[in-house]
C-alpha cells in the first residue's frame, strides 16, 4: 500500500473500511484523490495524475471523462473533497500481519511510524526479505544467509553462504603435509615448506652439476654426501678437466679464428692504403704541373710588363738625370762662391784681431806699475 507522501505519484492506495465513493476516487489512478483538483467540467483528478497526462500528450490536458480540452485557468484545487477524503477510515496496512488499528486517513502515516507489525527488509545486501521488527534481529544475525561471519582460520569476515568454500579454500587452513613428514602448517606455507625444508622432499644431489644422479627425500641428502664424498671429489676433478679441455679447445679455436680475421683485415688495409698513396701521388703531380704552368705564364707577363714600363720611362730618366745634374753643378758653384767670401770675411777679421791684439800690447806696457826704490 503507498503511504501518504506527497511526492509518491497518483493517489491513496489505502485499505478503506467503506467502498470509496466514485466522487473520491480519480479515474486515472482508480485510487482515493490525492491534493484533488476540479476542471470546468465538473471533473475531479489528482493533481500528479494531470501533471503526468500534460507530459503524455505534449503540455495539452484533456479530461479522461469527456476528452475535452482543459486550459491551465479551468482547473481548480478542491479542498473540501481533499478534507473529506483525509477524514475516511481505514485499516492499517498491516492488518495481514494481525494489526487491528483503525482510524482516519490523515493519521494512517503516523500509525505505521509505530506499528508493530509494520514488516521491515532486511539490512544484510543483497537479503530482500521482509520480517516484523521483532524477528528482524533474529534473522540478520542467526538466519540470514547473507550475514557476516568470521572465518575460525584467517578470523575474516565473510558472508555466511560462502563460508564452506572459504574456509576449503582459506589460505590459513591448517594441513598435513603432503610428503608426510608430519609437519601441520597453514595452506599459504605448505609450498615453501615442501620447496624449502620438508625432509621427505624428493630433490636431485647438490653434485647434480658434475654429473651426481642421486635423488632422493631430503632427509638422506647428508648421508649421501658424506658416504659419496670421495666419488664427488673424483666426479669434480673429471669435470674441471673437461672443462678446461673444452676451454683451451674453445681459446685455441678464437685464437686462429681471430688471427685469420686479423690478417685478412690487415690485407684489405694494405691494398686500401696502396690505393690512397697512388691516388693522392696522382693528384699532386697534376697540381704541380698545373702550378708550374700557371708559374711560367705569370713570369712571363711580369717580364714583359716590366720592358715597357722601362721603355716607356727611359727618355724621361735621362732628362731628369739632366736637370739634376745642371741644378747639382749650379747649387755647387753658389757654394763655392759663397764659401770664398766667407774666407775673405774670415781672413778680414783674423787681421782685425792681430792689429787689435798689438794695440792691447802696446797698452798694457804703457799702464805698467813703477818698480819700488829699494832702500
């Protein structure tokens, strides 16, 4: 039964103790008017139930009655059909479950907030069924076969239904091993145990290497070797031998395989550097012929550009060396000339110098003091 939220679509899916008058019961839902609305025809509807056939037929409302074609402003809320329809009595919905409560519509919600037999789903995922209140408890924790268990081995909670294959699968199982050593260890540790340290392990001889085809459980391992000792030793021998046989055979064998490589690599260097010396030998005899040449051709126009540029000045040298010769003697002459009057002034001022010496000569005998009287 739908309760009495208004948000739910249609109307009141209640169990009513008188049958529900057709005034009251909309004829979209065929359920109790929820929030009634009027139309212009005289028509009552829930109101979800003309919001849904508005969408249905593209925002057009058209009454189920009479198929005509209602506008927003011909509809109404009826108020006093809602009051009516909230006053109506009615069972619970749980009468099935042996509730007697009776009583108006408009409680009917509160009433179920505290039925006793108001049935509940269970909360264990994905468990859908329903109990009342008082078996629920009892069920979600003894019942259920989706509730949560904690497994004896790994002490992880898992859900009960899958509790068998778990715990036959569980990685903290206690075994027997499988060798029958009689060590009881955890699934997880049963690989590494037989791996690693059961004593009835089948294993092949540590000397297995150099040729040891010993194998057997773990346990007699020790007494093999210590038995076997000197057969180890001899087989140890024999087969460092052998292999330094096959190492000197194998060196050997590289040796001469890499010397042969060598030589050849070295003949194929020889004929490549043959080849280089008589190229480059090639290329610089016809360089030098070829600078030789242009040598000569550049000799031989310096030449004759030298001859007429010498041809061109000689006339002009010889008149210059003329001039300079007429300028030289004139330029000697004057220096001659003036060199003699510079001997007669010479000369002139030697004879001035003498008569000028006899004349101090003359004065000084003159001015000379008168010897004392001596007494």
């Amino acid at each position: 039964m739908a309760s009495l939220n208004e948000e739910n679509f249609g109307g009141y899916d209640a169990y009513f103790i008188n049958e529900l008058l057709d005034e009251h019961e909309c004829p979209v839902c065929k359920m109790a008017l929820r929030k009634p609305i009027q139309t212009k025809c005289g028509h009552r509807l829930c109101l979800s139930c003309a919001e849904e056939m508005r969408k249905r037929n593209k925002g057009v409302l058209i009454c189920p009655l009479d198929n005509s074609i209602l506008d927003s402003s011909e509809i109404f809320s009826d108020a006093a059909i809602e009051r009516v329809i909230m006053q109506l009595k009615v069972k619970c919905s749980n009468f099935s479950n042996g509730c007697e409560w009776t009583g108006e519509l408009k409680i009917l919600n509160k009433h179920l907030g505290s039925c006793e037999y108001q049935t509940l789903k269970c909360l264990n995922k994905p468990c859908s069924t329903s109990l009342l209140p008082k078996n629920l408890k009892e069920h979600m924790e003894n019942l259920c076969i989706y509730r949560l268990v904690t497994c004896q081995y790994c002490k992880q909670r898992i859900i009960f239904s899958e509790k068998q294959i778990h715990e036959e699968n569980c990685e903290c199982l206690p075994l027997c091993c499988v060798n029958q050593c009689g060590m009881k260890l955890m699934r997880k540790e049963m690989s590494s145990h037989i791996t690693d340290s059961c004593a009835n392990t089948i294993i092949p001889c540590q000397y297995l290497n150099i040729g040891c085809k010993f194998k057997g459980m773990r346990k007699e391992h020790e007494t093999h070797t210590n038995s076997l000792m000197q057969n180890h030793l001899s087989m140890a021998i024999s087969k460092l031998d052998a292999l330094e046989n096959k190492i000197t055979l194998t060196v050997d064998t590289l040796e001469n395989k890499i010397a042969s490589k060598v030589n050849a690599l070295e003949n194929k260097i020889m004929l490549r550097v043959d080849a280089l010396e008589n190229k480059i030998m090639s290329k610089v005899e016809s360089l030098e012929t070829k600078t030789v040449s242009k040598a000569v051709a550049l000799e031989n126009k310096i030449t004759s550009k030298v001859e007429s540029f010498e041809n061109k000045n000689a006339s002009e040298v010889v008149a210059l060396e003329n001039k300079i010769t007429s300028t030289v003697d004139a330029l000697k002459n004057e220096l001659i000339s003036k060199v003699d009057a510079q001997k007669d002034e010479i000369l002139l001022h030697e004879k001035n110098l003498e008569i000028i010496k006899a004349f101090l000569a003359v004065k000084t005998k003159t001015f000379a003091p008168i010897p004392e009287t001596i007494s």
